[in-house]
C-alpha cells in the first residue's frame, strides 16, 4: 500500500528531475488524447450513431465532433462533456477522475484535502 511520502516519491519526483515531463504537449499526452478519441468513436459506433446524429445531439457541428475522435486538444472541454453525455458515458468518465475511487487519490486525500496549495 502507497504511503503520501511513498506517493510522491514514486509519482511525482520523475517531474522535478525530467524537464520534458512537463512539455505543454508530449508524444504520450498526444498518443493518448488520440486512443481517448478513437474510444469515444468507437463508443459511437458499437450505439450504430452517425457523427450528424451524435454532433446534432451535442449541440456541435460535425467537425468539432471529428477533432474530439481524432483526439485534438484544441476542443472545448464543454464539447467533450456533450459528447460524453450524448454517448452516456459522462457519469463513468466522471467516477474515472474521482480521487476517491483511485488508490493514489485515497492516499492522499488521507493527508486532508488543502483549502489552498501554495507552493
């Protein structure tokens, strides 16, 4: 089990030693914006969704709806979420960023959630 000084030495010390860890856009941050992407597309088409019905649904146009399934950055997270919940999986993408339903997260909220982080 993660200890709070076990969690920062193993998760966060790659940070402070690796300057390209903190590039605004990475090779991998790009890789997996384009597999969220492909999931999200994937997810349109196992519901048998055309991109018109998902993006009329959304409220977006069709070629916001591509650059979110090609995994684009430049999206709205406003967007994102009316695709997610178009497609019905906003709540389980929800969940899935909730520190408590994460081993790393509980250990550090076991420490106190901070009001402020100062540095």
């Amino acid at each position: 089990m993660l200890t709070v000084v076990g969690y920062y030495e193993h998760y966060n010390h790659h940070y402070e030693k690796d300057p390209v860890m903190a590039q605004r856009s990475s090779a991998l941050r790009t890789r997996r914006m384009a597999n969220l992407g492909e999931n999200l597309r994937s997810w349109r088409k196992v519901q048998r969704l055309t991109a018109a019905m998902v993006a009329e649904r959304a409220g977006i146009n069709r070629t916001t709806l591509r650059a979110i399934e090609e995994g684009s950055g430049a999206v709205k997270m406003e967007n994102l979420f009316a695709v997610l919940e178009v497609l019905g999986i906003d709540d389980a993408v929800t969940a899935a960023t909730d520190p408590a339903n994460d081993e790393r997260g509980r250990v550090l909220l076991a420490d106190g959630l901070p009001d402020r982080v100062r540095p």
